[in-house]
C-alpha cells in the first residue's frame, strides 16, 4: 500500500496512521486528549480534511508548501489560531475561513477543548494539468478567489451563507458513507460558491494581541477554579491591565459568550455531571457552585437545560 496521502511534515513525529487506502487516510494527531484527522485524497494537489479534536493542548503548526489556499469552516467549538506577528484570531461555530501560505497560523488550538470542522487544502504547486482543466471547464479561477478576498495580506473568515451552510452540512453527514468521488464532487461546488463571494473584507473578523489573550484566559481559569466565591471581573481585570471593556471584547472572541454566560454554563454543565452521579444532594451543589440557595442554582439550571435539577437527576 502506498502512502501516498499522509505527509509526515503535516501532522509531525508524534502522529500515527490508524487506517489507510489509496483514497483516505485516518489518523491519531499524537496531542493529549482527542485529535483525529480524516485526511481524503481527491486530486493531485487537492485534499479534504475532517478534525475532531477534544484537547486543551497547544499544537504547532506543520510547514506548507509556499503556495497553498486553505478553506476552513468550524461546525462545532472554536478554532485559535496565533499568527507570526503574535497576534492571535478566531474561527467561530458556523463560519467559514480563507488563508493563504503567508497567513496559515503558525500554532493553533481549542479554548472550548473541542473543535469539529473540514478544511480543503488546494497545493497550487501541484496541481496536475487534468485537474487545472477541469477548473477552466467548470469555471474556478483560484487567482480570483485570493485577490478578491484579500487572503495574500491577512486571513479571511465570514459567517458561512445559507448556500454554503447547505454544502459543509453535506460534507459532514457524508464524512463516514460516501466514497472519494462525492467530496471531488462537493470540493469543486465549493470552490464555484468561493469564488462567487463579491464582497471581500469578511465580517467583523479581529486580530488580539496574544498577550490580551493570555490575560483574558488567566482570569477565566481564576474563576472556574473559584466557583464558590463573590468574586469581581473588574477587580481581576483591573490586576491584568485590562479594562473593562476590552477584557469583555477579548473574553467573547475566545469563548463566544460574556464571561457571566461562559461562567454560568460552565457551572450547569458541571451540575448536571453532578446531578448524573447523584451523589450530592442539590443543596451542596448549590453552595459548590457559589449560589446562597437552593432555589436560586434551580432556576439558573433550569434556564439552561430547560428543567429542574431534581427531574434532571431523576431522568438520569
């Protein structure tokens, strides 16, 4: 068999194939925790890649060839990634991103601790003269897709429409049933629909400084490791030379929520894994999760999971 597919220089020493054919290859990216890559080889120079990740690990990224597009969207989680200039952006659920080799992050990682998305990979460099026939025919320009979104100065990244929203949610579902054949089929809708975007500029996408980031994640992990405490976001900003606004901005582009909303699902997600082993009574998980009754922690789970802890446990 040969492998023809997985590229050591891509995913580094650590990685390992679990499964391989001449079409697809899957394999175990070597982080802590989860990280599988479902790689499908769909042309000389053109690759599909699934991502199912559960990991807190910061990875480095892989070196490219110098003239590759990456078109990447994110069905569930969020997607860091950290730039050479040390800035440091974000790919949120639901939306699509467009990167040239200049601006492919140099490390990335999950602040949810999960991300489930699919990247096309276009190798310009490779590319073999039947599949850059079959560009003109259809027709895709890849020049026109760069310059029109702007990808040879930053990293493009949009909410996805409703037709290319459509198009990702048939990769997905098709990710484990259809053969090779299919995503050379969707890969080439996908490009079509790229191209068609008129208006460059992406939408409402921004660069941090890492070490706002850095900050920002500081004060969350100081919270959640005080769940029983009154304790001020002010004053905790203020201690990281943030103010108070700018923390907010910061905080919502890593975890996509206000840190009250963050803080509150986290504590009813741990509640309810709680609830499930059932051995604490309700009222102690109240007062663990810094709520004086116990009525109070009922209605803030109930306003998250839609029912009240005691039916939640009794469902469980």
């Amino acid at each position: 068999m040969q492998d023809v597919i997985f590229n050591r220089d891509w995913y580094g020493a650590q990685a390992k194939v679990l499964s391989q054919d001449s079409e697809c290859v899957v394999i175990d990216y070597g982080c802590t925790g989860r990280g599988i890559v479902k790689n499908f080889k769909l042309f000389e120079g053109i690759q599909l890649c699934f991502l199912d990740f559960e990991t807190d690990e910061e990875m480095k990224s892989k070196k490219f060839n110098s003239d590759i597009i990456q078109i990447t969207h994110c069905r569930s989680g969020r997607y860091e990634c950290e730039f050479s200039n040390h800035t440091v952006s974000y790919l949120p659920e639901g939306c699509f991103g467009v990167a040239g080799t200049e601006h492919l992050p140099v490390s990335f990682s999950f602040p949810l601790k999960k991300y489930y998305g699919v990247s096309l990979v276009i190798d310009r460099q490779v590319l073999s003269d039947i599949t850059r026939q079959i560009m003109r025919e259809i027709p895709i320009d890849l020049d026109k897709i760069g310059s029109a979104l702007g990808i040879e100065t930053k990293w493009y990244v949009s909410a996805a429409t409703p037709q290319l929203q459509q198009l990702f949610s048939e990769m997905y579902t098709a990710s484990e049933t259809e053969p090779v054949g299919y995503f050379k089929i969707k890969a080439m809708e996908l490009l079509y629909h790229i191209e068609q975007l008129a208006q460059p500029g992406g939408c409402g996408f921004q660069y941090f400084d890492k070490k706002q980031i850095q900050a920002a994640k500081a004060i969350r992990e100081y919270l959640i490791s005080h769940l029983d405490e009154k304790v001020s976001v002010e004053q905790l900003a203020k201690e990281a030379h943030l103010n108070l606004s700018a923390f907010h901005m910061v905080f919502s582009h890593i975890y996509g929520d206000t840190p009250y909303a963050h803080l509150k699902k986290y504590k009813m997600n741990l509640a309810a894994q709680w609830l499930s082993e059932g051995q604490m009574k309700i009222g102690d998980i109240a007062l663990e999760l810094g709520y004086s009754n116990a009525s109070k922690f009922a209605k803030a789970f109930q306003s998250v999971y839609g029912i009240l802890p005691k039916d939640y446990r009794k469902n469980r």
